[in-house]
C-alpha cells in the first residue's frame, strides 16, 4: 500500500459549523483534519461512520486559532461526511486528508515535539524514525497561500495552507515553509510513520527428514547449509541424530 496522501477534501464559510464529504482510496488510513476558525468555542467534530473525532490532537490559541483532529478507518469510506461545529464563531476553513500507508495503530512518528505548533514562523521540525511524511497547517494573514520550498501544496485556499514532505530520514528543526511571502499567524506540524515491510526470509534448506519435538526447555544452534537454526526443545535430524545436549549419533 502507497505510504503517502489519498484523496483530500476543502470548505469555507462564513459561519461556525461546515461539512466536507470525502471517501477514500484504501480501506484502512488515517484521516487528518485542520481547521482555521475565529471565534470557535469548544469545537466538536464527528462523522457519519467512524462518529465522535474526540478532542484536537493540536491547537494554537482557542478561538481564533488553528486546530488538528485525527481519526483511523479500518473499511473503505465511501461520501463519509465529516462535520465541524465550532458553536459560535463567523469564519471557518476545512481541509480533510487521507493519510495512506501506515499501521492500524500506533502511526504517529514518535519524537516528543510533535505535533508542534507555534504562533508564526520560523518553525523547525524534529522526527525520531526515519520514514516520514510531514502535515503542516499554516492559518495565514492573506490568501492564497503558496507552499514553501521543498514541501508539496495541498491546499492554500481561504486563509490556510496545508503541505506536506516525505521524507526518509530523522530530521532536526526541518523549516516549515510558506511560498510567495506568505505570513503566518498559527501553524500546527505532525507526522506519521508507514506500515512495516514484511520480510520474508528463508532459514536454510535441508534435505532429509527433520523430527522436531518438545521435550525439554534447552536451546540448540544447529548450522545448516551456512546458516545457524534456533531449536527449542529436542531436534533428530536423520541419518545423523543430534539432540538437546549437543551429543551426535550415527
């Protein structure tokens, strides 16, 4: 599965509640939410399928300021509509994200600092594993927004800019950037990490036949064909039978 950004969605209004109907390319994921709203008291975000959003992973300033709630999927979402009530408040801006590539649980990359925040810019940005990709959300002064230098845009409409930067090793105070002298006045940074690689491996290849039983607790290191085999317990290997104690009979 590709470790990188599925499909996205944007809404504007003046007004304190919004809407964006989004489905997704795979069928598990993770979907990210920023928000940019004035006057947003206690804000609330749910959707059709996976319900209550809980509370902001990350915020800067309450009220007028920038919010990121995220949520997993473990089935494919189809029109999913998913709801912002910011309960007073005359301006907000959306922007949904499918996050593609990364574990059921635990997809968060783990370094303490994130997810960062600040009032304006400069930024910097730490990662702790090395596979990442980056969300930045920037509330700006102005609009449109361009993305900066080295990050991708996914959108810079209505007084908000989201980029994002994968990236393949650890970073340390990475600049958050914006493009065309924007200016910020909020900006939330997160990461997430991709699924494991499965790695298949063979042991060794041994002909003959192999008995392998449980019969005491000792461990035994037997080389085949270059390669050592961990044994638990009692292993008979014909013609040649060597057992738990490392004793060889022919």
């Amino acid at each position: 599965m590709t470790f990188g950004i599925g499909h996205v969605g944007h809404f504007s209004a003046g007004d304190n509640v919004g809407e964006i109907t989004l489905s997704t390319l795979d069928s598990t994921g993770v979907l990210v939410l920023f928000v940019t709203a004035n006057d947003a008291t206690a804000p609330v975000v749910s959707s059709t399928t996976l319900g209550s959003w809980g509370d902001p992973r990350a915020q800067r300033a309450e009220g007028d300021g920038i919010y990121e709630w995220t949520k997993p999927f473990s089935s494919k979402l189809t029109n999913e509509v998913i709801s912002f009530v910011g309960f007073t408040g005359g301006f907000i801006t959306m922007d949904a994200i499918e996050v593609r590539g990364v574990p059921p649980t635990s997809y968060f990359n783990t370094d303490a600092s994130l997810p960062s925040s600040a009032g304006s810019l400069p930024l910097g940005v730490n990662t702790k594993e090395p596979d990442a990709l980056i969300l930045a959300a920037l509330r700006l002064t102005n609009t449109p927004g361009m993305a900066g230098a080295g990050w991708t845009l996914i959108s810079g409409l209505d007084y908000q800019v989201v980029e994002y930067k994968l990236v393949t090793a650890a970073q340390a105070a990475l600049a958050v950037t914006l493009g065309d002298a924007g200016d910020s006045n909020g900006i939330i940074v997160d990461a997430f990490i991709p699924t494991p690689p499965v790695v298949e491996q063979t042991v060794a290849n041994i002909k003959g036949r192999v008995n392998v039983w449980r019969r005491r607790a000792d461990a035994l290191s037997v080389a085949a064909a270059g390669t050592d085999i961990q044994v638990l317990g009692r292993m008979t290997i014909h013609p040649t039978s060597v057992d738990a104690r490392g004793r060889r009979h022919n």
